[in-house]
C-alpha cells in the first residue's frame, strides 16, 4: 500500500467506526482481567460476565483473597476458566505487592504479570495511558495481510509492521476499528468485498472482485 491509500483507509475507517475499546471497564486492572477472559472468547461473553465478576470482587483486594474455584465459577462461560482464573486472582496479588495497586505503563512490567502478552500489553498501554499501540489480534493481523500492510501471520511481525507505516497517534484507534471492520465486513470466513468500502484500495478486495467477474 502507498504512503497515501494508508492514510485514505485510516480515514476511511474513521468514518464508520468508533474507536472504543469493546470490553466494558471501570478501572484500570478491570480492562486488564476483561482482556484476559477475552482470549479464545468473544467480547459480547466477557461483557456478559464481568458485571457479576466485579460486582462480587468490587477491588483488587478482593480479587487477591478471593478463592480462585469462585472466580472460575463465576467466569467459566470465557473457557479456559482454571487458568484465567488462577491468572486474574495472581495478577491482583502481583498488582498490589508490587506496583502499588496501579497496572504499569510500561511493556517490561506488563509482560511480568500472570496471563498477559504482547496483544494485551498493547491495549493497556493504548487504551488506559493512551501511549502509541498496535494491539495484533486476530481481526488486525488477517485484515492487515489483506490490506498489504503486513505480510506474516505472525502477531509480534504485524505489530512491527504495522508501527511501521501507521502514525504512533493513529495506531490505537486503527487497531479498534479493524475489530469492528472485521466483524461487520472483512469477515474470516466469507469477506464481503462486494459491500466493502475500501476495495478500490485493498488487494485482496481487487482480486476477488476480479476473480467474480470472471468467472
């Protein structure tokens, strides 16, 4: 993709899309935990569990002595709820022994807690200290390959990638939008390149449009 049509998708993306973050959240170690049960689980889930969640552990404290088998009762609709459950209760614990209660604003301290990689650190850094971000998760690494933007599917090369040729101030905000892009048109399944708005400018959308016309 030229230096241009990067700048007319940003755009264009902008005009559909909110930039919100799409895991309901008060406080800081709250998007931290929503982040966690959002792996292998949709967002809609984990918005679905969380009042219940933090409505029974109302702070880090409780988290930290809460017994592990209730918060992976209360989470066990996001699966993989023994580990993310152990996770949560000893992220809190580490929270508060070690940053004071407060989720670091750096990738080296957010790497350091239970249950976090690269994608969630990201979020964190983008969405709560709004510090330039590339969250690369699934939706961002497959529409980015479509795009041109990136060519691997690995997640650690697309972020790279992508910190290459989008503006640090964008960064955050493209990464949200393509989640929602990515739900709503350039599905995994089935993209609807036929309807997509930006397939004047993405390869992949010129090619299966061509590959349609021809057949």
């Amino acid at each position: 993709m030229t230096k241009k049509n990067i700048l007319e998708t940003i755009e264009r993306l902008k005009e559909r899309y909110p930039s919100d973050c799409q895991l309901n959240h008060s406080k800081d170690y709250e998007l931290l935990f929503s982040v966690r049960l959002s792996a292998q689980c949709t967002d809609a889930r984990v918005n679905m569990v969380t009042p219940t969640l933090f409505s029974r552990f109302p702070t880090l404290e409780a988290f930290a002595e809460a017994d592990v088998e209730e918060i992976r009762s209360i989470i066990k609709s996001c699966g993989f709820y023994v580990v993310k459950g152990a996770d949560i209760k000893n992220a809190a614990i580490m929270l508060l022994e070690k940053f004071d209660g407060k989720v670091p604003d750096n990738m080296e301290d957010l790497l350091s807690l239970p249950g976090v990689g690269r994608k969630t650190a990201n979020l964190i850094l983008g969405d709560i200290y709004g510090q330039p971000a590339v969250v690369a998760d699934t939706h961002c690494i497959r529409i980015s390959n479509h795009l041109g933007l990136a060519d691997s599917k690995d997640p650690y090369k697309v972020e790279m990638a992508l910190k290459k040729v989008i503006p640090p101030a964008e960064q955050n905000d493209f990464c949200h939008r393509l989640v929602q892009f990515g739900r709503d048109i350039c599905t995994a399944r089935s993209p609807k390149c036929d309807k997509c708005f930006l397939n004047d400018i993405c390869p992949d959308g010129k090619k299966m449009l061509k590959a349609k016309k021809e057949k």
